[in-house]
C-alpha cells in the first residue's frame, strides 16, 4: 500500500482499481497505452492509494475497443504471405492486437477480483503498463509499414477466454496467463524467425523485448495461480486439469518452448505433462 497518514489525502488520491477500471473502458488504443503507463508512474510516486476491498460497477461497455479492426472468426483470418509487405504488416497487426488486448486483460484481473492481497494488483499493474509498451512499439512500426491498427481483421479468442473466466479468479489466471498468454512463449520464437528472415529485423527485435517481458507475465500468473490454490486448499496440476474442461480451454499443442516455460515457473511435472 503506498503509504499516507492523512485520511483528507487519501480520499482525494487516484485509487488503483477504479482507474484500472476507467482505462479498460477507454476506447482509443493510444489514450489506453499512454493512461496505463501513467498510472503505473502515479502509483509508483506514491499518489495512487489501493482499495482491495471495494465493490466496482462499471459505468461503460468493458472493454472498450474502436471501431476497427473488425472482430471475426479466428479461422476467418485471412493467412498472408511474410514474403509480402502486406503479410509482414498482417503479422504486425496480429501481434498488435494481442497486445491490445493484454493491456484490457490486465487491467481487468485489477479491477473485477476484490479482496485479493495488496501485491497482486501491484503485479497485474506491471504487466498492464508492459504490455502497453508492446502494443505502442507494434502500433508504431506498423505505422512505420504503411498501416495502422485497424486496418486488418482480428479475432477475439483471448477476451473470450476472460468473458468465461470472469466469475473466478482462479480459473481467469489458470486459464489466460497460465494457457491463453503462455502460448505466445511458444509461438513468439518461430514468428521472429519469420519476421528475420523476411528482413524485418526492427520487428524482430520488437518481439525479442515482448518475449522477454511475458516470460514475466507468465509467471506472474503461475505466482498467484500457485497461491489460490493454496490458499483454497487445491492441488495445482489437478485443478488445472478441471478448469481446463470445465471452461473448454485450447488444447495444448507443440511444439513448445520449454526453456522460457521453465524460466516462466511452470514445474518440472507440468513441463513433463506437455510431452505427454
């Protein structure tokens, strides 16, 4: 909690979980972005105060998003050519998306879970803020490509994912950190690869900070995900199992990138299940 003893200051302070809550209602990616990094600076110098215990409503549609790009189905993305301008920029905008959609993602594990201790949401409000990084860093070299964000179709499977989780924190952070987020662990080396040996090395070298930063993220979630499940008395691998069929969660496909899994936390046990 950063600290005040004057009770007159602290109710005119910004409070943390209701401005995560207004930032997720925002819909213009940028306001989003630079609001979330903002907040994160305000609370680190100590003029954000933290109410875990409050109850919130939100006044406006969540999240908010514009207009484009246009949500389709995943299997209604049109596959593009990295060969191409078109498809590198196609690639852009998909990881641009997910990171746009990071951003609510985080922003909502603050806001919607009340009672959760004080750390927690201090976690959710780095990753928020990064992930805001990731996103202005694509949006740029996107406009750097010719386009911007909206101008390709996207899907919306990670937010989907959230919607069935928003009863439960446990199953929010089994299921987007722990499955939805930790994909990208899996999928971000080989996209690089691809994006290098199309010669857009400025996006590779975007995607090297993006790795790095949701290594991070990951384990955030096996951090709080491992302490729920104490906390409530559960066996992690097991309920995992559960959660997973209970909220029809993707299957888990390789080829997997074990190294930044292990570096994420997952257990040598949870790794081994993976192969089999």
């Amino acid at each position: 909690m950063n600290p005040s003893s004057d009770p007159n200051s602290l109710a005119q302070m910004t409070e943390l979980r209701g401005t995560a809550l207004h930032w997720l209602c925002v819909a213009d990616p940028t306001r989003k972005a630079q609001g979330v990094q903002t907040l994160l600076e305000e609370w680190h110098s100590g003029a954000v105060r933290l109410d875990a215990s409050r109850t919130l409503i939100p006044q406006h549609p969540v999240p908010g998003r514009p207009a484009r790009p246009e949500l389709v189905s995943p299997l209604s993305v049109k596959h593009r050519s990295m060969r191409t301008l078109e498809g590198r920029a196609a690639m852009v905008h998909a990881l641009a998306h997910i990171e746009f959609n990071a951003i609510n993602l985080a922003l909502d594990a603050i806001w919607r879970f009340e009672g959760m201790p004080d750390d927690y949401y201090v976690d959710w409000l780095k990753v928020a803020a990064e992930e805001a990084v990731h996103f202005s860093l694509l949006a740029d070299h996107l406009r750097v490509l010719g386009y911007a964000y909206g101008d390709f179709p996207a899907h919306n499977s990670l937010w989907d994912m959230a919607e069935k989780t928003s009863g439960d924190v446990l199953a929010r952070i089994a299921l987007v950190p722990r499955t939805m987020e930790a994909r990208g662990l899996d999928a971000s080396p080989p996209v690089r690869a691809k994006l290098a040996q199309a010669g857009d090395l400025a996006a590779a070298e975007i995607l090297d900070i993006i790795l790095r930063d949701e290594i991070g993220h990951v384990a955030i979630g096996n951090r709080w995900f491992g302490w729920l499940c104490a906390s409530r008395g559960l066996d992690p691998i097991a309920s995992y199992a559960v959660l997973a069929e209970q909220y029809r969660a993707p299957a888990l496909r390789g080829p997997f990138n074990l190294e930044a899994r292990k570096a994420a936390g997952f257990s040598d046990a949870e790794l081994i299940l993976l192969g089999s």
